[in-house]
C-alpha cells in the first residue's frame, strides 16, 4: 500500500496535475482582499511556474534515472510549497474575520482571545522556517514576531475603520478607571469617592477635549508633549520641502 502511494505521488504526470491545481487555486484566490499574508503575487507564481517547468523538461530529457528522480523531487518541493501556502490561506481567512468582528465589537473579550489564536497560528506556520534558521530559539522567535504583526494588524484595522481616536479618549480612559476601580477591594467610602470624583471629571467637556488631544499627542507625536518648539521646526522643515 505504502509502495503503491509513493510511486502515484512521486509520479510525474501526478505532480504536474497537482500543481496546475494549486495554481487554478492560487489565481482564484488572488481577489480575496482578506488575504495579505496568504496572497502569492504574480511575480511569484510566475518564478515558481518557470522552475517547475524547468525541472519537468529536465526529467524528460534526462537520459540517467536518478536525475529523473532528483527533478520529480524538485516538482514535489515546489508543490509542498505551494501546499503550506494553502494551509496559509485556510488559517488567514478566519484570523482577517477576527479582526473584522472585534472592530465592530472592542469590547468583547472573546473575539481578542480568537484574534491571538488565530494569529499565532498564521504567523508561526509563516514564519517557521525563518524562525529554524533564525539562530536563536525557535519558540522565543515566532512568539516575538507573532506578537508584533498581531498588535500591528490590530492596529492598522482599528485605523480603517476609523476606531483608533475612539480607544485611545476621555470615555476609554473613564472606562478604565472605573474597571480598576470595580476590581480593587477598596473601603465603601473610598469607593463612593472616587466614583464622584471620576464622573464629575467626566461631565467637563474642556477638560474631555484637552484629554482626548492629550492622548492622540501622546500616541502620534509624543515629544510635542515637552518639545513643541522642535515639532514646529520639524513642521517648517517639511514644508520647506
């Protein structure tokens, strides 16, 4: 049965057909918009279409056996390339609806919790092999860089849909601290004044503007908060450009 497997898989006319299948696959998938990671370019395809051929022209031609072996083999590294970008899209899909869900609910817990594991999945299968290579621990690699693209892509779809402003303001900060407030074990009285004293910050709109600037300074130009002279100068420089 074993033996049976390999010759159909090792197969040159079985390669070639299951590489016009990735690449049918590929070109219907190239308009999905979701696919960022997944997506394979033209320019890519096209390399990849190039070599397999080589490799199938060189079996045929090749007159000694074992150089047919090693260009069949050369068609099947290609077509389990192809095949880890498939499980690459298969992952990528329900990790952009993710983000999707989570920019129409933020403050839903499990759709974040969905967002980590979907993500470490994409990025460790993504990066795998440049973590193998990486020269230092595998593990501690794909943990650092799944970690950054996920935050990043957070961020970058926060932004399109205009959420970004909305998490970092007055009302989210309010927010928070009447979630620490709730959590901590702090005397009845205590509690009832801060709990004042938090909503009557709250009910100034001068004091909700000058909060909200505050921290869109302090996200997107934090030394204009002690340095405004130097963003100024930055500015003029700019446009003198």
């Amino acid at each position: 049965m074993w033996d049976f497997l390999t010759k159909v898989l090792l197969d040159t006319i079985t390669q070639v057909v299951i590489f016009f299948f990735f690449l049918v696959y590929f070109f219907t998938q190239r308009k999905d918009a979701r696919l960022k990671v997944a997506r394979l370019g033209f320019i890519r395809l096209a390399v990849a279409a190039a070599i397999f051929f080589f490799f199938l022209l060189s079996g045929y031609s090749a007159v000694s056996p074992a150089l047919r072996q090693v260009s069949t083999l050369g068609m099947v590294l290609i077509n389990l390339l192809f095949l880890v970008n498939v499980i690459l899209v298969f992952l990528e899909r329900p990790y952009r609806d993710a983000l999707e869900t989570y920019a129409q609910e933020p403050e839903n817990q499990e759709h974040l919790d969905r967002i980590w594991r979907d993500g470490k999945q994409l990025y460790y299968l993504r990066y795998f092999f440049s973590a193998v290579f990486s020269g230092t621990s595998p593990f501690v690699f794909l943990g650092e860089i799944a970690g950054e693209r996920i935050r990043q892509d957070l961020k970058d779809n926060m932004a399109k849909h205009g959420l970004s402003r909305g998490f970092i303001s007055m009302a989210a900060l309010v927010g928070f601290l009447k979630a620490r407030l709730a959590q901590g074990e702090f005397p009845q009285e205590f509690h009832e004044v801060i709990t004042k004293d938090i909503s009557q910050f709250a009910q100034h709109p001068w004091i909700e503007e000058q909060t909200n600037e505050f921290l869109a300074m302090a996200m997107e130009n934090p030394e204009s908060l002690y340095h405004p002279q130097w963003t100024q100068m930055w500015e003029k420089a700019k446009g003198g450009k």
